[in-house]
C-alpha cells in the first residue's frame, strides 16, 4: 500500500478525528470548574456565550501558546523535542492551580497521547507516549494535541484554532447537562464563538508560552472547591 505524504489533505481530515469532541478521552467526564461555577449560581444560560468568550480569552490562549510550541517543535524534528515538550507540560501543569482540573488535563493528555500514537504509528508520536508511559510524566492535552499536530506536519494556528474548537464544544456539552440549554442554543453559541477561537489562536501564537498571561481567579476558586460539592455529575 502507497504511504500518502502527511502533507496532504489527508492530514487534515485525520485531524479533524482527532479534533472531535467525542473523542473517548474523557472530556465528558470533566467540566474544569464550571459545575461550581453552576452550583454557586454564578453561571447561567443567560451569560454563558459571554462566560465563554471570556475563557477562550483567558485560558484558551494560554492553552493555544503550548498547542502551538509543541507543534512547531514537532513540525521541526530537531534534536531533543520530546524534551521540551514535557518540560512546556511541568510548565502548563504548574499554571493550573486547581488539582481537580489539573488532574482531568493530564489524564485527557495521556489517552489523547497514546490514542494518536497508537492510530498513526508515527514515530515521535510512539516515543512520546513510550517516555509518558516509562516516567509517569505528567502531559496535558493542548500541549499534546500540538505534537500530534506537528507529527502530521500541520500548521500550529490552524491546529491550535482546532484544539479551542474541540475544548469549547466539550465545555457546551457540560453545560447541556448542568444548565437548561438546548441544542439549538448551543450550535448558536458555538457558531458565535468562531471568531473569538480564532482571536484566543492568533494570541497563542503571538508569545512563547513562558510569556503568555491567564488571570481567572473566579474560575480557579471554583474548580478547588468543586470536590467538596455535595453532589456532582463532574470529576472536576
């Protein structure tokens, strides 16, 4: 059988597998804070688009300017990239300062790592996940999704705009089962979300990681205090 060149078109639709948000990585199992946001009644249907848009502002650029080092790293193959690659995920994890949500990062990470690798049989893929499955590191899914971005030889904005997307679409599924918003509500609000996706990207892409900027006091707060909720349909 012919290998067809990862350059090609084919990559692209490979990604968008493994940008979809029903990928069995365990995104429905987490809401990164928001079921306490919910809980506390300080998130409705009514905010939620702007709730959103304020996220990908915040934390989907910050997540977009790992996604888009790690595919540029991958993209250019040099000496050491799985190196720097787990040192922008120690990074990455230590910003995260819920260990719930931090949690959930890592183990989507780690399926999402070892899904690709298994399915592609790329090499840098397969080392990866080797070295993740040796030393018990601790790897996050944006940063994750970018090297597997850069193994297919994509481009870092499009695939860090790919990442949010799949992010977003999780999250608004979450709130399909914490709020009572319906699915046509939600196809609208994640059709209105387009452009801030693209912003949180361009943003990403615009500083190294180091430099990048998250400030969401109000969501952190949430997502520590969401184990001792009394209920919860949530790991995080």
């Amino acid at each position: 059988m012919q290998e067809i060149p990862h350059s090609s078109p084919i990559a692209l639709l490979r990604l968008q597998q493994l940008a979809d948000s029903s990928l069995p990585v365990g995104g429905a199992s987490h809401s990164f804070g928001l079921e306490a946001l919910v809980d506390a009644e300080l998130l409705n249907t009514e905010i939620l688009e702007r709730f959103l848009q304020d996220y990908l502002a915040e934390t989907g650029a910050l997540e977009a300017s790992y996604c888009i080092a790690s595919c540029e790293s991958a993209r250019a193959a040099g000496d050491g990239v799985i190196e720097e690659w787990l040192r922008w995920n120690a990074e990455l994890g230590a910003r995260k300062l819920a260990r719930e949500s931090r949690d959930g990062s890592a183990a989507m990470g780690r399926r999402f790592l070892h899904l690709a690798a298994r399915v592609s049989n790329l090499s840098i893929l397969l080392n990866a996940s080797q070295r993740v499955a040796e030393s018990a590191a601790e790897v996050h899914l944006a940063a994750c999704f970018g090297l597997v971005a850069g193994a297919l030889e994509l481009d870092a904005n499009p695939a860090a705009a790919a990442y949010l997307q799949q992010s977003i679409t999780t999250l608004v599924a979450c709130c399909q089962r914490l709020l009572p918003l319906g699915q046509t509500r939600a196809q609208e609000i994640l059709w209105n979300l387009k452009p801030a996706i693209l912003c949180a990207a361009q943003c990403g892409a615009a500083k190294p990681p180091s430099r990048s900027s998250c400030f969401t006091p109000l969501l952190d707060v949430a997502s520590a205090r969401h184990a001792s909720l009394y209920t919860r349909l949530f790991m995080s």
